[in-house]
C-alpha cells in the first residue's frame, strides 16, 4: 500500500474520533495541487538543464544537482501557506494536549486526590497510556506526511525549496520529530511501565552542553531551540544563578550549541525524563542531586553576600 492511501486510512480509519479533533497535513489535497501546477512544468521543461540539454540545445545526460528554474508563485504561495499552516497547528495541537496528559500524570495535591477517587470508577492509568499511543502515532504519522510532500515538491520542482522549509520549520520550532515534547511523551509511556512502549530516545540521554564527554542529564531543561541541558550547564550558560532559574536569563542569551537568542524563557523542564533518569539511575540520581544543591547553597551564599556589601557597604 502506497503512503499515500495508508495515511489517509489512518486519518479516516481507527483514529477517526481522536483525529477529528485536530489538525493534520492535508496530504491528497497538496498533491493535487502539484500534479496541476502547469506552470512549473512549462517551467521546468523550458529549463535546459532540467529538458537534459546543453547551452546549444544538445541532449545530454542529467546530473545530480538541482535545477536552478524559478518556481511556480501560485504553487508557492497555495503549497507552502497551506503547509506552514498544517505544522503550526499540528506541533500546537500536539504541545498542548501532550501537556494536559502530564500534568495529570504528575498531579499534586487535590488534584492527585480527585485523580485518585475516580480510579476507583475508571481505569484512569490506561486511559493516560493510550492517549499517549495514540499522540505518538499521530505525530509520527504527520511527520512522515511532512517529509514525503516536501520531497515531492523538489522532485516536481528540481529545486531545493521543500528541503529549505523544513529549516524554516526548526526556525519557527514547529518541527515536530524535534520537540521535546515528543521526548517526555516518550518517557512517559516508560514511567507508565509500558513493555511495548516505542524506544524514542537513547537509554543514556546526556547533556548537549557536554558532548565532548558525554554525561547523563540531571534535572533536564528544553531551550526553545530543542537542545537539552541540565539545568546547572542551562544556568551557567545563560550566566544566571541556579536558585534564579532560567526566566531570569536576559532576552539576547544564546543557546551554548546553536547561538540562537531568546532561548531560555520559554524553557521546558523535562519532569517526565527525570523520573524516568530517577528510576533507572538511583545512584547516579541522588548524587547528582547533592551536587546541585550544595551548588545551589554556594552560589545563594555568594549572591546574598554581594547584596550585603553593595546594601550596607561592608
């Protein structure tokens, strides 16, 4: 069965009540918009290039690079809108309902409480997991979708635009397969003690900070650009102290890897993967956690002490 044709089961098939509720890439409807394009063939066929021919009009045997024709403004601006369109509202979706999940995984107080009381009436536990398989194929699906229209696009186009969007979507941090979302769902359905559970992640995650000498991560932070620290590197990096947290960080701190600015205050901390580090690694755990707090009572000492001299001068 082509792609094509099991996507579009998925869509209309099992997952019918979960995926009426949300977004998802309009596969067929942006394949008829290539197969129509007339203008890109005319295009296409009236570049030497890509017709196989030389400057003089000899045939000769394509390359593999790409042809350098203009593309179609009316493809454009249908295909990739619509497309930019689908993956906002796909990663957005996926985010929110992701977050909803973990937060009652990981309830407190009343809410735990309440949570509690209704597993008496409903199995609660397998509910959670299976809203998570079905999350996980969902973007999974999506994805593959996003990565077989766009290199549809360039094989019609012989260009390089559809593999230029995909940076535009890392950009924009819509690009689903690199959320860390996707991460903690992952851990999640491990914390959940799911022995079929899909393998998202290495069983040693380490810091992106020390990949030089790779270390596992403690107390793990997202960036809004996807990289992964512990939230001690996190903090140094942005030059804040620990006890300050990351929303302290100034707007123009860059991410250690990347350099992108304006990373920190949307941080995600990564509560699911740190259970999961929790359970398997107690040892490794528990002094890291020493570590960081003896860190944290140094640095509140030297903060405090600083304030001390400037307020009272001594």
């Amino acid at each position: 069965m082509k792609f094509g044709e099991a996507f579009m089961e998925y869509v209309n098939g099992n997952q019918e009540r979960f995926t009426d509720k949300c977004s998802h890439v309009e596969y067929k409807r942006l394949k008829k918009v290539l197969k129509s394009c007339r203008a890109c063939r005319g295009l296409r066929d009236s570049c030497p290039r890509a017709a196989g021919q030389d400057e003089l009009g000899n045939q000769t045997r394509l390359d593999s690079e790409f042809c350098q024709c203009e593309a179609c403004p009316l493809c454009d601006q249908m295909f990739f809108s619509e497309l930019m369109k689908e993956a906002s509202e796909i990663a957005g979706f996926f985010s929110s309902r992701v977050r909803h999940l973990l937060q009652l995984h990981i309830a407190t107080g009343m809410q735990r409480y309440m949570i509690c009381l209704r597993q008496c009436f409903k199995d609660d536990h397998q509910a959670m997991a299976q809203e998570g398989q079905m999350l996980i194929e969902y973007v999974t699906m999506n994805a593959i979708a996003l990565r077989k229209i766009l290199k549809k696009y360039d094989k019609v186009h012989r260009s390089v635009k559809g593999r230029n969007f995909k940076s535009k979507m890392r950009a924009k941090h819509i690009e689903i397969l690199q959320s860390p979302w996707l991460i903690e769902l992952g851990a999640f359905y491990k914390n959940c003690d799911e022995p079929d559970g899909p393998n998202l992640f290495s069983s040693s995650f380490s810091c992106d900070l020390n990949a030089a000498e790779p270390d596992l991560v403690f107390n793990p932070y997202a960036l809004s650009c996807g990289h992964i620290f512990c939230k001690l590197c996190a903090c140094s990096a942005a030059k804040v102290m620990v006890f300050q947290g990351l929303k302290a960080a100034n707007p123009e701190s860059k991410c250690p890897v990347c350099r992108e600015e304006g990373v920190y205050g949307d941080a995600v901390q990564m509560i699911e993967l740190d259970l999961l580090l929790k359970k398997r690694c107690k040892d490794y755990w528990k002094e890291r956690l020493v570590d960081e707090r003896a860190e944290m009572v140094k640095q509140s000492k030297f903060y405090w002490e600083i304030q001390a001299k400037y307020m009272f001068g001594y």
